[in-house]
C-alpha cells in the first residue's frame, strides 16, 4: 500500500517541480521593444557606426520676421523644481514668417539626422511651446541628395501675418564615406513678394482701466477709440478672420518689395593645413520696410546695406571669428530722411501721444484730430500732418514709445570636450527691432494691480532675425578616407565570431538549470513507474486456489 501511495505520488511532484522551476523565470521576465526595421529595405539604417573621421557641428537660422507680444513677461517651464527661476522668460505669443534653417550634426544618432535643410512658411510659439508648423520644405541626409527640393509653400492663417508669393527651398547632403566632406551641407532658403504685419496689437491695455489724472486727460483717452488699434492708425480685428492687408495699409510693419533669407552649413579651407573649418552663414535681402503705411504719419526704412552673420570654427578659440555685415537704415517720412540707424547709433526712440483739449485750444492747433500724436508730429482733420513747437508738445499725454533698433550682435564661444574636442562659436543679430514701451506716465495711470503686471514691452516686431553657430574638433575637420579594415589571414572575410557569453539582463537565467532538473526528474519517474514491477508474489497468489476462511459464515 506504501509503495504504491509513493508511485501515484511521484508524477504530481514531478510536475510541481517544473512549475516551480518556471515560476522565477516567467516572473522576472522583461518586456522590451525591438528597435523596428526601416519601411524601405534599401534604406539605409537608423543608426550604426560612422565609417568617416570628420566630425562637425553647424547650424544657422534666419526668420524674415517675428511677432513678440509681451516678450519676456512669460515663466519658462520646467521639469525640475526651481530651475524655471533661472531660465530667461518667453513671450505670451511668438510668432515668425519666412523661416530658413540649416543643421548639421555628425553625432547624430539618426543617420537621417546627420543633414537637415528645412523652409517653412511660418511658425508660433505659445508660452515658448512650439508646434511644427504646417507646409514646410525639409529635405534630410543620409542618403544624400544630389539636387534640392523646391516649391511654393501656403502659410497657414493668422490675425497678425499676410504674406503673399511665398517659396522655399532645402537641400542636405551627406557622405557614406567621406561624411560632411561634401561642400555645403545643408543650405535652406525663403522668399516672399510681400508682407504685412500687425494690424491690432491686443496686448495693450484697455482704456476702460485707464484713470486720467484730471479731466483734460480723461477726456482726451475717451476720444481716443481703441487702444489696441492705436487710436484707429492700424486697421484692427474687425472680424474673427480678419488680417492684414496684402498692400501693408493699415499695418504696423510691411514690406512691399521682395523678401528673401538664406541659411547655410559648409566646410572652408583652412591656411596651411588640409583639414577644414565649419562655417555657418545666415543671410537676408530686403529692400523697404513702412512703418504705419497708408496714415499720414507713416515712416519708410531704407536698408542701405543688406546683413550677412557669418560664424567660422576652426577648432580652437584664436582662429575662430564672427563677422557682421551690419546694415545702415535711413528713415525717411514722405522722401524727406529724418535719421539715420548704424552702428554708431543703433537707436532711435519715437514718443506716441494722445493730443488733449488743452493743445486744441492753442493758435494754429484748431484743427488737430484726435488720433495719436507720433513724435512731434500731429494729424489734422484734412488727412494732413502738424508740427508740434515747444508750448504744443507740453499739451501731449505720452502713452507709449515707439522704439527703432538694428544690429543687436551677440555672439558666444566656448570650449567643448563632448561629443568631441573642439570650439564651438555661436552669435545672433537682427536687422530691425521695433518695440512698443509703455511709459511711466501710463503705468500711473493703471490700476494696482493692472500697474504691478504691465511688462517692459508691449509688443515687439523683428525684421531679419539671425543665428548661427559653428563647431569643429580641434585642428579642424579631418576629410582623409577611411582606411579600409585589414582581411584576416588565410584570405577571405571570415565571418565575425559571436560572443563568448551571452549577457545576463535577468535573474531568470539562474531558473534555466533548475527546469531542466526538474524535466528530468520527471522522465525519470515516469520510467520508473513503466518499468516497476507488481507486488511481490502477486503471480503465485493468483494461480493458487483460494483458502476457506478460519471463521465461515453462519
């Protein structure tokens, strides 16, 4: 009875010891994800080893315009606790039209990355959050493209941009084997008939917030209409779909003539040596730009000269440079110049006013219209300018200045030990910066809280934005061929040998011998249990015939 309670048992034992043996296997297990095969079987892979000994970094940026409204009144976010108390602030709203773009990177990760060139039509940022902007021209390498990619492009609707005649063009290239040692990387470029900016700026504050110190004051910011269409000089929001006109009337901004901006990443010859240097280059031609166009107070800017931001790395910080074509731009009114902004004098300040009863009342001041006042010059009811004397100027609410800027240069460089040795050189700089401040006469006008929360700037307009930025190792760019690998000996490539011992990513593998143990045991006791012979003496006892019983039945 024993032996065979030990023979029914032996099977149930068996098998619990392989489930147990599984169990730590199946529990610690770890999912992951392949990386996925490339849809083109031609295609060359996502990543893998750099065969070439060139490495470079470069990147240059141009924007034929960027719309700021509050720049730098917006915290930047941050994943870390605290650290959005040390990043620089963004603009509530940025947007930016004609954009060109240049990158090029021999550590990407992807090869399809190595080579950018991309032209888009426009694109926002929200809070510093920026979505990819629809309709844009983007060619990438590897592999590498022998020609360019170029069409028109549509931007996409916006209250505050009309562009019109828009084209873009990119064109990347790459090396399998010689890398970025191809001439010009990556070269991306825009151009547009026209362009308007601006007709409403709804970050002004509202007049009905606004208490004047006395009733002249009070009485002329009635007068005035909406702030935010600067007393009727910019067209406005007249509807949910409205923007600016294509002829830049009714406008802040607007160029009527052709604009073009071009971005790109190259290798130059170095003096003395046959290594290279990166140069990363961003261009913009323009031609005029009007300032408040179809209002008798509106200024044209004459761009005299066009700028070029070049950027050079030759992998150490002496030979490295920035260079600057800075422009000159002469401001004129009705073909008469009024000033001129270059280098020696990148600014120029224009006060925005409200005209008030008291000016009205002065001799030869009768018929001043109540629209704003742009530096010392007034409107008059006949569409016609007035010139304001001392006793005149006296009489003006100043709200705001209007503020002219050019050739804002910044430029950078450090040493870099990651991803490889080298210098590494950036700069940026725009060509015209047009920044509407509030003054201080118009914060004490504002409530509290309306006061504490007014920002620096109101809205800024930039014509021309530029960056670039250059990165070469140290001794510039090694464009030498590969050596090819050496052939093992006997001739022939033998193929590679696997490794001696696969990794160990789990403590499931210490569970494999355990398995197999228990598999084993079982076959065995299954054997065992085939091949076991009956109770002893069971054959005789059944042959025998049987024996009455000591006690029989009654």
């Amino acid at each position: 009875m024993r032996r065979r309670l030990a023979r029914s048992a032996a099977l149930p034992l068996a098998a619990a010891m392989v489930v147990l043996a599984a169990g730590p296997a199946a529990g610690q297990t770890i999912p992951t994800t392949p990386v996925p095969p490339p849809a083109d079987p031609d295609a060359p892979p996502a990543s893998g080893p750099t065969k070439t000994k060139a490495k470079a970094i470069g990147e240059a940026g141009t924007a034929l315009g960027m719309v700021r409204l509050l720049p730098q009144a917006v915290p930047t976010d941050a994943i870390l606790p605290g650290a959005e108390e040390d990043l620089p602030k963004q603009s509530a709203l940025e947007g930016g039209f004609g954009l060109s773009n240049a990158q090029v990177d021999s550590e990407a990760y992807l090869t399809y990355e190595r080579s950018i060139a991309s032209a888009a039509p426009a694109g926002v940022a929200i809070g510093g959050n920026s979505p990819m902007p629809p309709g844009s021209v983007t060619q990438t390498a590897l592999p590498d493209n022998e020609k360019p990619v170029s069409t028109g492009i549509n931007a996409p609707d916006n209250p505050l941009v009309n562009l019109s005649a828009l084209n873009g063009s990119a064109h990347a290239r790459w090396s399998e084997e010689l890398g970025p040692c191809v001439g010009t990387m990556a070269d991306a470029s825009t151009s547009t008939a026209s362009a308007s900016l601006v007709n409403s700026i709804p970050t002004m504050p509202d007049l009905g917030q606004l208490n004047g110190s006395d009733s002249g004051a009070e009485e002329a910011l009635s007068k005035l209409g909406s702030f935010a269409d600067l007393g009727g000089m910019l067209s406005g929001q007249r509807t949910n779909d409205a923007k600016p006109a294509a002829d830049g009337k009714g406008s802040l901004v607007s160029a009527p003539n052709t604009l073009s901006t071009r971005s790109t990443v190259r290798l130059v010859d170095m003096p003395g040596t046959d290594r290279k240097a990166v140069e990363s280059t961003s261009t913009m031609q323009v031609a005029d730009i009007n300032i408040l166009k179809g209002t008798p107070l509106g200024l044209t800017v004459k761009v005299a000269s066009q700028p070029t931001l070049r950027v050079l790395s030759t992998g150490k910080a002496e030979t490295s440079k920035v260079e600057y074509k800075a422009p000159v731009l002469t401001i004129e009114r009705n073909g008469e110049e009024l000033f001129t902004l270059d280098a020696a004098n990148p600014t120029a300040d224009i006060p925005v006013g409200v005209p008030t009863e008291g000016m009205k009342k002065l001799p030869g001041y009768e018929q001043v219209k109540d629209a704003p006042v742009v530096g010392d010059l007034a409107q008059t009811m006949n569409d016609g300018v007035k010139a304001l004397n001392d006793t005149a100027a006296k009489k003006v609410l100043d709200l705001g200045v209007l503020r002219l800027s050019i050739a804002e240069l910044t430029k950078r460089g450090s040493e870099q030990a990651e991803p490889f040795k080298g210098y590494q050189q950036g700069a940026s700089a725009r060509l015209l910066d047009l920044q509407i401040l509030p003054t201080q006469k118009l914060k004490s006008m504002l409530p509290g809280d309306a006061a504490e929360k007014l920002p620096s700037s109101l809205a800024q307009v930039s014509l021309g934005e530029q960056i670039a930025r250059a990165f070469a190792p140290t001794g510039g760019v090694d464009c030498s061929k590969p050596e090819p690998a050496a052939p093992p000996e006997g001739g022939g490539a033998a193929p590679p040998a696997g490794p001696d011992k696969l990794a160990q990513t789990s403590g499931a593998y210490a569970s494999v011998p355990i398995f197999w143990t228990g598999t084993a045991m079982l076959l065995i006791g299954a054997v065992l249990v085939a091949v076991s012979p009956g109770r002893r003496g069971g054959s005789a006892a059944a042959a025998a015939p049987p024996k009455p019983s000591p006690r029989p039945r009654e």
